[in-house]
C-alpha cells in the first residue's frame, strides 16, 4: 500500500491532487510525449511572486535520501560544509546536496537551488553538469531543492525526482522534466500524476517503489528542509547558486561554464 502524504501536509503544499491519485491510480501513462527546453536569452533568475515565507510546509522537519538521513540545518561556512558531507561518490545526497562530482572531504562546496518548472533552471542545468566535471577533485558540485511558490506545479516535479532518486535516476529524471516543462507546468495535479508515473516507466524505475517513495513524507521533507535551508542562507529565485552556503549574484542561467568554473572558484578562494 502507498504511504501518502499527510493530508494537511499535502494541502499545504498544494499536492493534495497528486497524492490522492497516486494511491488510486492504475497503470497510468504520460498523456504528452512532446518535448519543449527553456532557451531564452534572458540572464535574469526565476524569483518566486510573493514573499519567501510562502515556501513548501510540512509537518515533519527532517529529511531522508538516498544516501541517508539529511538535515536542512548546519553551518553556514566552508568548515561546515566539509562536515556535514558523508556521501562517498557521484549521484549520493548528503546534507550539502545531491553530489554531480565525486564528494572530496574539505573541498568548498557550490550548489545550485533549482526549480523544475523554472525555465531558467532548465537552461542552467546543462551547463552546470559540465562544470561539475571540470571541477572534478577541486569542489564538490550539488544541487539542492528549491520550488517556488509561483509555479504550482513544481513541488509534484522535485518529489518526482526525489522519489527516481532513490533509484539511480535523479539525472535522468531532472532532465527528462526540463525537456517536458512546456508539456507539464500547466497540468491540472489530478492528470499530473500520470504524467510523471509515465516518465517514471520510460526511465524503467519499479513503478510500485516510485509510487511509495513520491507519497512518502521523508521525500517530502528533504524538498522543504531543501527549502528552508536556501531560504536562510538567502536564496531568493532560481537557478540560484551559493559557495559555501555564501549566494553568488554575478551567475546566473546564461553564464558560460567556463566563467561559472571561475566565479566558482573565485568564491571558494581558490583562483
């Protein structure tokens, strides 16, 4: 049987939709097989249109992931940073982020707050993934959670990568839903989840762990711990990226690798 979301919780959130078809809903398949990137030239990052304090809210105030349990809280310096890091290699989360390079002990951190249905993040995104193979054993390249209030579709997306997560397939999943943003960010949430369950059954994920871990609330927790922790170390739109938990404001969605390699390493102290 499907662990759903606390009920209040999921209103809260503005998923109740999603939840209660996910419990109900059979063999449902993605109703658009159409693909649409965000490719704008606009430098400017996605802000959310009120106030912060309309972030994702739960209940439960810890977090769980792939590679363990994680928390929202921690310093924020590059000495914390290094330790609250426990993931081991590419594509395990810890308490600084899902890790695109191999986690090094005591290298600065930079991570990237994203939005899936922010098509700035979907312009950053590839970008980003080639800078983590250039810093590669310099700093540890993360992504965090970072739905804003203004996109309403945008919680459902980062459980849905959360939940592909859990089974190798946080990549792929991301991706797949930047490819799609002009197929779901307008999607009522009660045909949202067939949408995303489709997605989920062209990456081949076990359809009935997917389900389970989208309507656990520790999936849910990790996206608003995610939240609260860009929020106070003032995060304010996305794609939005923080060195040592320190946000830049000179890199953004149309800046070039090669200059967000050097900004980055700028920030850290290490050019």
């Amino acid at each position: 049987m499907t662990s759903m979301l606390n009920r209040r919780t999921a209103l809260s959130l503005g998923v109740p939709a999603l939840a209660v078809v996910l419990s109900a809903c059979g063999n449902a398949t993605s109703n658009s097989g159409s693909s649409a990137s965000a490719s704008g030239s606009s430098s400017s990052n996605a802000s959310p249109s009120g106030s912060a304090s309309s972030a994702p809210s739960g209940d439960a105030s810890g977090s769980a992931s792939a590679g363990g349990e994680a928390s929202a809280s921690g310093s924020a310096s590059a000495s914390g940073d290094s330790a609250k890091m426990t993931a081991t290699k590419v594509g395990e989360r810890d308490d600084v982020g899902y890790h695109l390079n191999t986690p090094k002990q005591g290298a600065p951190t930079v991570t990237l707050y994203t939005d899936y249905q922010c098509p700035y993040c979907a312009k950053a995104e590839p970008t980003y993934e080639k800078v983590a193979k250039d810093l590669e054993g310099t700093m540890n390249v993360t992504v965090r959670n970072m739905p804003l209030p203004a996109h309403k579709n945008a919680v459902p997306a980062a459980l849905t990568v959360q939940a592909a997560e859990l089974q190798g397939k946080h990549l792929e999943m991301a991706n797949k839903l930047f490819e799609t943003q002009d197929s779901w960010k307008d999607v009522s949430q009660t045909d949202l989840a067939g949408v995303f369950i489709g997605y989920a059954q062209e990456l081949g994920l076990d359809e009935e762990k997917f389900r389970d871990d989208l309507g656990d609330s520790k999936t849910l927790d990790l996206i608003k711990g995610d939240f609260e922790y860009g929020r106070k170390i003032g995060v304010a739109g996305t794609p939005q990226f923080a060195v040592n938990d320190k946000v830049l404001k000179n890199v953004d969605s149309s800046t070039s690798a090669e200059d967000m390699v050097k900004e980055f390493k700028k920030a850290a102290g290490l050019s």
